[in-house]
C-alpha cells in the first residue's frame, strides 16, 4: 500500500512540475510578446508606483526599467499634475478605464504626445490591484497634422488675400480709367497756377 500511494504521489507531483513548467513557460512567452509591443506598456500599483516598464516605454520616455520600477508615475512622465492627467485617474476611479490624449515628457525634458489607455487589473476576488497603462507615441503624427492645418489655413488666406484684391481692382479700375481719360483734358485757367 506505500509503495502505491508513493507512486501515486510521485505522479502527481510530476504531473504538479509539469504543469508550473508549462505555466511559466507561458508567462515567459507573455513576457516577451509585452518587450516587442511598440507602445509602452506600464503597470502601476493603486498608489501610481510603477511595478512593470517595458522596453518602448524606455524608447519613449527614455528611463530605463530599473530607473522606473519603485517611482511614482507622475514623476517620470509629467513634472507637474496636469488636468488631462487627473481626468484620467477620475475616469478610471468611475469606470475602471480610460483613454485620451496626454502631453507628457521624457527623462531629458521632451514633450511627447500620447494616445493612453488605462485600465484597473482586478484580483481572482475582483479587488483593483493594479492600472494597466499602454501608451503610444503620436507625437510625430501631430506634428504633421499640425503643420497640415497651418499649410491650410495659408491657403485659406492666400484665396482671402486674392478675392480681396480682386474686389480692390474692380472698385479702382473705373477710377483709374477716368484718371487716364483726363490726362489728355486742359485744366480751367483759373487752376493753372
């Protein structure tokens, strides 16, 4: 009777061994999807302390993960507390998510722009225990939209300036035909001076 109960215990814990391989295997695979992603990928605890920073987000923020992990969020990509920031933590308090646009700044002062979504993690108990922030750099897409915008905003200008100076010209022209028909007319003699 041990030497089948021992047997059977030594299944089970080798069936226990392979499933933990498998899980882990899994969660390195997971792990190493979230290092390719080209957003960054950040987790927060409830407090704003930063408990994951994958590689793109050191692409764009420019901190490295071990610079990030313990410190506050809004202490690596905001040096101030801005309203967009704070609508995003009321959002996600009311919902348990949000998703908007933020100016936010890199380790050397840079302003970047970028399109957020945040997302509360919940435990098997349904507890929050986590946000979830995945973060794309558009900054090189508003640039562009921002000179697009200028570039038509000129142009709406330029089709104003004409249509002025096209109204100017038919309001002078009779003015200036007049003055040429009298060039050839004698002044009064009383205004010959």
């Amino acid at each position: 009777r041990r030497l089948v109960a021992a047997v059977k215990r030594a299944l089970q814990e080798a069936q226990e061994r392979v499933r933990r391989k498998e899980a882990e295997q899994k969660i390195r695979e997971q792990a190493a999807l979230l290092d390719k992603a080209q957003e960054a990928v950040i987790v927060c605890d409830l407090d704003d302390h930063v408990t994951f920073w994958n590689p793109s987000a050191t692409r764009i923020y420019g901190w490295s993960a071990s610079e990030a992990l313990g410190r506050r969020l809004n202490e690596l990509v905001s040096d101030q507390m801005t309203l967009a920031f704070n609508e995003a933590r009321q959002g996600l308090r009311k919902t348990g998510e949000w998703s908007g646009e933020l100016f936010e700044q890199t380790k050397d002062g840079r302003q970047v722009v970028v399109r957020s979504s945040w997302t509360i993690v919940r435990d098997d108990a349904g507890q929050p225990k986590s946000k979830l922030i995945i973060n794309t750099d558009i900054s090189e897409q508003k640039a562009l939209e921002e000179k697009f915008l200028r570039a038509q905003r000129l142009e709406s200008l330029g089709i104003l300036v004409g249509g002025i100076a096209h109204d100017l010209n038919n309001a002078l022209a009779p003015v200036l035909m007049g003055a040429g028909l009298l060039e050839g007319v004698p002044l009064p003699k009383d205004l010959e001076g």
